[in-house]
C-alpha cells in the first residue's frame, strides 16, 4: 500500500508518516520509481507507535524497543521496553507531583487575593 493508504488505515496524516520514517519508527520498502510501500505490519506498527506516543513516551524511546510490540511479542520477552515504561512513568508521576505543588501555590495566591 501507498502512503495515502497507509494514512487511510490509520488516521495518521501523510506529514506524521514521513516523520515516524525521518525518526526510523517506519522502514518502508521502497519502489524503483522511489515511491514508499508499506504493508499491514506498518499499518499495525504506527498504530502501537500512536499508543506508546500518548502515553507520553518521546520518538526516540520508542526507536529502541518498537520491535518488541511490532512482532507483538509479550512484554515479559522485551525487557528493555519494561524498563523503559517503569522509567518514562517515574518521570509523569514525578511531573504529576511538581503541577500539583503549582496548583496549590495558585490556590493559595488566588485564595489570598480574595
């Protein structure tokens, strides 16, 4: 399938494909006329790529263990991706922690300004 296709299947546009190729997420085949193929294990790679990039994991993580979620092995068999994940969680609960010691510092000024 093209590019357009691949878009289709996915809901990914065109731009954001070209990009997760830029970042090595996606390897296209590509055709003498220098045109990208992909097929359905693309379709299923940009869709664990969408998941893991809205939990919050940046492009160049995900790089390093896409393979274990693109052969759809169980995450017991990929342990650098488990540290990974623990690891990028530390970091969101530790983000968590920091917004609300900001929002009670607002509460209070808000709550001091009458």
């Amino acid at each position: 399938m093209r590019i357009g296709d691949l878009a289709a299947a996915t809901g990914v546009s065109r731009r954001l494909l070209r990009y997760y190729e830029e970042q090595g997420l996606l390897r296209p085949r590509r055709l003498p006329n220098g045109y990208r193929e992909y097929s359905a294990v693309d379709v299923a790679a940009v869709r664990h790529i969408r998941r893991l990039l809205a939990a919050g994991l940046p492009t160049a993580v995900i790089v390093r263990f896409l393979h274990c979620v693109r052969d759809e092995m169980p995450l017991a068999s990929c342990p650098e991706m488990v540290t990974n994940l623990r690891r990028e969680r530390e970091r969101i609960a530790e983000e968590i922690g920091r917004l609300e010691t900001s929002r009670h510092l607002l509460d209070a000024m808000l709550d001091d300004a009458g």
